[in-house]
C-alpha cells in the first residue's frame, strides 16, 4: 500500500501543532498514559487504522504493557487482563468511535460505568483522547497512511 497524498498534517500549515495540542491537553486531565494508550488502541482497532494500531501497541509495549494485555484489548470484554475502570473506558471508546452504529451511541449505561470510575476532570480527558485519536485514525484511513512510517 501506498499513501495516497502527503499527510494532510505535514501539508497544511499549523494541523500537526494543533493536534497535537489536543492530544496533549488530556494529559492534564489526571489520567495515566498507559490509559490513553489503552483506549486509543481500541479506538484505533475499531476504525481500522494499521498505521495507529502499531503505534499505540509499540508505545504500550515500550512502557512496559504486556503482551496478554496489548493482544487482549480487540476482544477485552472476554479477557481478565483489564480493570473496571479500564473496561469502563474500553466501553465509552468504543461507544463514541462508533456514534452511527446504534440509536443511543452513548447509552447512559455505559457513561454511567465511566462517570463511577472517572472524575469530571478524567472523563474530559477520556473523551478529548478518544476524539484525538479518531481525528487521526479518520487522516490515515483516508490516506492510506502506512504503518511503520513517517
């Protein structure tokens, strides 16, 4: 596979600072990064972004992740690797990667397990990641950006 144009953020002055910006932004927010990690991969799997997908398990890896854990997040309703919490924003990653799949995209089940989990300050931060990422997994999709490059 090839890309298809340059990456819009290496072409449009100012795109890769401001994303960047909001992916930093939810740094502050109190969660850890093993988290964002977490959910950006699931979100990542779920759109079908090759180029995040490696990334995100690399960065996982590399802070010390292991294997079961990262290889468990596509199906982690089943495996007993994840903490409620982690399930909770395994869940609303999903929920809002996937807003066109159902009536409710959010139900208030599944933000009500991420508001008994998170702080107000936290959830913000889940959903300003889970936003980040689905920008760039729509960027590279549509590009065919390739994983392993840049």
């Amino acid at each position: 596979m090839e890309p298809r144009i340059k990456h819009p953020v290496a072409t449009l002055p100012g795109a890769l600072k401001a994303l960047q910006a909001l992916s930093m932004s939810a740094e502050n927010a109190g969660l850890s990064s093993q988290l964002r990690e977490l959910v950006s991969l699931r979100a990542s799997q779920v759109n079908g972004c090759s180029f995040c997908v490696l990334d995100h398990s690399t960065r996982l890896k590399n802070a010390g992740e292991s294997d079961d854990r990262i290889f468990a997040v596509a199906a982690w309703r089943d495996a007993p690797h994840f903490t409620g919490a982690e399930r909770a924003a395994l869940a609303l990653s999903e929920a809002v990667t996937r807003l066109s799949d159902r009536p409710d995209p959010v139900p208030d089940s599944i933000w009500q397990a991420a508001a008994d989990n998170f702080t107000e300050s936290e959830l913000a931060g889940l959903l300003v990641t889970i936003a980040s990422i689905n920008v760039w997994n729509r960027l590279n999709v549509a590009v065919h950006q390739v994983a392993g490059t840049w």
